[in-house]
C-alpha cells in the first residue's frame, strides 16, 4: 500500500481490490454493478430500466465541451439504450473568463442537440490549482424493450467485431492540440484527416445495430484502446480471446501519428470504436456497412487464454496500462520545446 499511482485509467487489480469491494448499500434495483469492462449502471425502475454512466475529459483540450458529451453519452449508447439527458460538473481554472465559459457551453449545447440530449443539471466553479478545465459529465438513458448489452454478455465461439478504426479519438485530440508541431513532420492532408475523426466519435449508432442484429456484448474502447476494450470484455465475461492485429482497422493517419509519437495505435483512447462479440459476425458487418460505418471481424471469444496474433508470433493480451495517449503528449510537448 502507499503506491504512487500512474498516470491514466487505475489498473484492474486495484479496481478490484480496493474500488469494487466498496459499494455502498445492496439494492435490488441496481441490475448492473460496478465491474470491470461494464459502461454503464443499469437500474430497474419498474416501467423502464435506467442506464447511467459518467466521464470525464482530462486528456484533451480543443473541443474539450463537445467530446465529454459524446464520450459520456457513448457509454449509454454502447449499451443499445437510448440517451436522454446529462448532468454537468465543471471545474474550471483561475483565469478562465466568462467568453471562455460561453464557448465551453456553446460546445456542450452543440453536441447534446446533435445526440437529442437535454442537459438536465450540474455544477460549475472556480478551482484554485488547475492548469485547464476538467469536465465531467453524467449521462443517463433509458432501455428499448427492456434489453441492455453489456460486456458481460460475451460468449466462447462469438465474433469480436470492431467498427470504425482504432485509436481515432486519440488522433482526432493529437492532430487538435499538437497541429502546429506535428505540421513539420506531416502534411496537411493527414492533419486534416486526423482532425476529422473527432465527428465520428459517437457510437449510439453503433450500439442500435448491435443490439438489433442479435450482438451478445459491447464495450466502448476508450482508454487503453482496443485490446484494453477486448481485455476489459473478457475480463467482464470470465472468458478468453484471441485477436488478429492484423485484422484490426486503422487509418493511415493514425499510423502516421503513431509512428512519429512512437506509441501502440491498438492502445491509444478510440472513442468511437465499438468492441461487439456476436455469433454472427459476417452478418453483423454487414448490417454496419449498410448505414455506413466500417466494420471488421478481427478474433474470436475463447474459454481460456487470451492471445494476441501478430504477424505469424502469439502473444499475450495484456490488462490495459496508461494510455498511450499521454505518452504522445509528452512526446509531442517535449518536440515542441526543442524548436
């Protein structure tokens, strides 16, 4: 005890020895715990069942207001439930003005009117100590026809389906924040292209096909990327799987930012990338390409090891660490320094 603890998500061992062993009171409406792997709480209200989730926004700083939107209401929507409303914390630093304020709203509006989200409440303040806002953002939705996907509901012999590509948040938040100094070693064209994946970000899409299309898990690859998804899904599930990096979509231009920054694009926060385990697969991609979201089958839920296939050699799928995300940014601020 007494450890420091690193930067980004807390590893899962923790989670579960010290977070998951705490949990208040036992009630019977909490249909969905805490666990790990699992986006949302889902709550048994008697009519309808609620789906809550929170998250926060530490890693970015352009669009800050809009992406903690749609990363929050993500969790709802990986679910197969229908987002309904959010609640705001904001936890703003000193200096930070009232037009700054407004621009922040602005963004928040923009992005709850594009998911038909109400902001139903929250908080704001001022907070001595901090360098730029943190924003935290609950969101609540509520089930169709009474059914919710979770990671849990992974089974041996099902398909691991990933849509969009991997690590797209994460290159959308690099190209934003660290433009002008990624501009000397990438062109404009890849910039733009990286910046572009922050409009694809949502997933509320993505869950209604899953959930429609007979999907027996989901889970949003935030943090950790997509094998930390994959691992979370297994770890949710008590399963194992094995997974085709090859397989795996991803953009030139996250190769190239990746290859620069020198980081796992399979590890880096892709928010807008839905890990679905289904028995159908093929079926599954097609039912996506058909609305126009990219998909792929790229492993298979096991009863037992958890393996990764790269290029001809195996290895193991490991619990996700920090995100490669923050070594980017250290990477790019230290880059940027030396000009």
């Amino acid at each position: 005890m007494n450890n420091t603890l690193n930067t980004g998500k807390i590893p899962p061992r923790l989670l579960q020895e010290l977070v998951f062993t705490r949990q208040g009171a036992h009630r019977k409406e909490v249909v969905v715990k805490p666990a790990i792997g699992e986006d949302a709480a889902v709550v048994d209200v008697g009519s309808e069942m609620l789906v809550v989730s929170t998250d926060p926004i530490t890693g970015a700083a352009e669009r800050a207001g809009w992406l903690a939107v749609k990363v929050a209401v993500n969790d709802i929507g990986a679910c197969g439930a229908e987002p309904v409303c959010i609640l705001v914390t904001l936890l703003l630093p000193e200096g930070f003005t009232d037009t700054d304020l407004s621009c922040l709203m602005e963004d928040i509006h923009k992005a709850c009117a594009e998911e038909n989200v109400a902001v139903a409440g929250g908080h704001s303040e001022v907070t001595p100590g901090l360098s730029k806002p943190i924003i935290s953002v609950t969101a609540i939705g509520k089930t169709r026809n009474g059914r919710v996907l979770s990671a849990s509901g992974a089974r041996p012999g099902d398909d691991i389906v990933v849509t969009k590509w991997a690590g797209m948040e994460g290159t959308a938040i690099l190209a934003k924040d660290f433009r002008e100094v990624l501009s000397r070693h990438l062109s404009p064209e890849t910039l733009d292209s990286a910046s572009q994946l922050m409009d694809k970000v949502s997933v509320t899409l993505d869950g209604q096909i899953a959930l429609a299309n007979g999907a027996t898990g989901c889970h949003d690859a935030t943090e950790g990327g997509v094998l930390g998804a994959i691992y979370e899904i297994c770890e949710a599930s008590g399963t194992g799987a094995v997974v085709e990096t090859d397989r795996i979509p991803i953009l030139e231009s996250t190769r190239a930012i990746a290859s620069l920054t020198k980081i796992d694009p399979l590890r880096l926060v892709s928010s807008g990338c839905l890990i679905v385990t289904t028995p159908r697969g093929a079926e599954l991609c097609q039912a996506y390409r058909e609305h126009g979201i990219n998909a792929e089958v790229v492993g298979k839920i096991t009863l037992g090891e958890r393996q990764i296939l790269e290029s001809g050699r195996t290895h193991e799928l490991r619990a996700p660490e920090a995100d490669e995300l923050w070594r980017a940014r250290r990477f790019l601020e230290e880059l940027s320094a030396k000009s």
